[in-house]
C-alpha cells in the first residue's frame, strides 16, 4: 500500500466520518445532498445503457445495443457526486467512496439476470499498487448474488485513450485487447463488470474473448456511464 493510502486509511479510521462524495456532511454514507445530485439514467437503455430519450427508443445506439452484450445494468450518469466517488476511490484508494459505489450498482437488474459467473474487466497494465475498482464491484455482486467470482481476463497491452480518438478507430483501439487466463471452457451466462462504461468497446471485446472460450450469454454491469446522457 503507498504510503498516502495508509495515510488516508489512518484518517479515515480517527476523524468523524464525512460523506464520501461532499466531504461536508457528517456519516460514513453518501448524504441526503449528494443522493439528490446524482442524475439517474431512467428510463435506462438495457442494450446499451443510455436513457431513452423519446418515444423512437434509444438515440444513442438506435437499438442496436453493445455488440455482444445482452444486457447492461446501470443506474447513473458520470456527474456529480458519482464523479467524485469514481475518482476518490481509483485515484485516493478511499474504501468509503468504494462502499458508496457499491451502494448505487443497479442492484434490482443484477438480481433479475441469470448469471453463473461473474468476472471482472482487469487492471490495465503497469497500473499502479491500490484497490481496484471493477475488481472490487464485481466480488460485491457475486458476494450479494451468490455466484463465483473469477477473474478470467489479462490485458494485453495499453491501448490509447478512447477520448482521443476518432469513432472509427475506438473499436480497432480495444479489438484483441484481453486473453482469457483460463484454459477451461467457461459457463454460458457470465456478468462482466467494469466501473466505467464509455463506448462499450471494452466491453465488446472482453465479450468475444469470452464466446470463444464457450461462453453464450454475456451481460455486462457497471456503476456509472460517461455518455448516458447524449
Ligand atoms: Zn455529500
Ligand atoms: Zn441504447
């Protein structure tokens, strides 16, 4: 552990607890304030996550959904309080920040899948030393839905940030981007759980990784979406 991190932990422990996103109201928990400030993808896009803006459906993936994934359960937009939670707990490892995400996981549609297994997006390469994120989120759903967790991918290489590029480069960005870790087939129905969900290319790609290691139904959950909202 760096030595913030165990600087922050023994802060965390001895000072009276403050919401994790405001750090302004007092209780370990996200406070009232903060819950309202958070803007929720409703009604949700289940083939790609976004809202549905008007009557014809989903203006942003035309129905077509993320290539590869059945489902994709999540609750909020990147804004706000959510940011602040994502960012407090991947870049200051703060575990009352990692406990809140945990809270605003869209818990009524994981529930409702039929899932054998849950794994996780990994650590990208020569990231460094800390809790990790996506890892942490999906041992909490297979802890609560009582299915076993594996973590099934490597991360091959470090591709260039998604932001950064055009759209008809982003999929070639990530296509041949994990290897499975196992040489085992895999279950038919696995939930693959990331934090963040951009453009859905990370997650197609682990996607066909996963068929081609036997698996047939692949539904994918996350905390936030970047792009819920356009
Ligand atoms: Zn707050
Ligand atoms: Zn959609």
């Amino acid at each position: 552990m760096r030595t913030g991190s165990v600087l922050q932990h023994a802060l965390d422990f001895c000072l009276p607890a403050l919401c994790p996103a405001c750090q302004i109201h007092s209780g370990a928990e996200l406070c009232e304030s903060c819950c309202n400030d958070l803007i929720p993808i409703e009604p949700p896009c289940r083939k790609c996550g976004s809202i549905i803006s008007n009557e014809h459906g989903c203006q942003h993936c035309h129905n077509r959904g993320i290539p590869g994934i059945r489902t994709v359960s999540v609750r909020y937009a990147y804004a706000g309080p959510m940011r602040t939670l994502i960012l407090q707990s991947k870049i200051k490892a703060r575990r009352s920040a990692l406990l809140a995400l945990c809270e605003l996981l869209d818990w009524e549609h994981i529930q409702s899948l039929e899932v054998d297994l849950v794994t996780t997006i990994p650590p990208s390469p020569g990231r460094r030393y800390g809790p990790h994120l996506a890892s942490t989120l999906a041992k909490t759903i297979a802890q609560k839905i009582e299915r076993p967790f594996q973590s099934c991918f490597k991360q091959l290489y470090l591709p260039a940030a998604q932001h950064d590029l055009p759209n008809h480069l982003r999929q070639h960005n990530t296509a041949d981007l994990f290897k499975i870790k196992t040489k085992q087939n895999l279950p038919k129905n696995i939930l693959v759980v990331d934090d963040l969900l951009t453009s859905g290319n990370t997650l197609q790609s682990a996607s066909k990784c996963l068929r081609q290691h036997g698996a047939q139904k692949i539904y994918a959950a996350c905390v936030a979406r970047t792009t819920a909202l356009r």
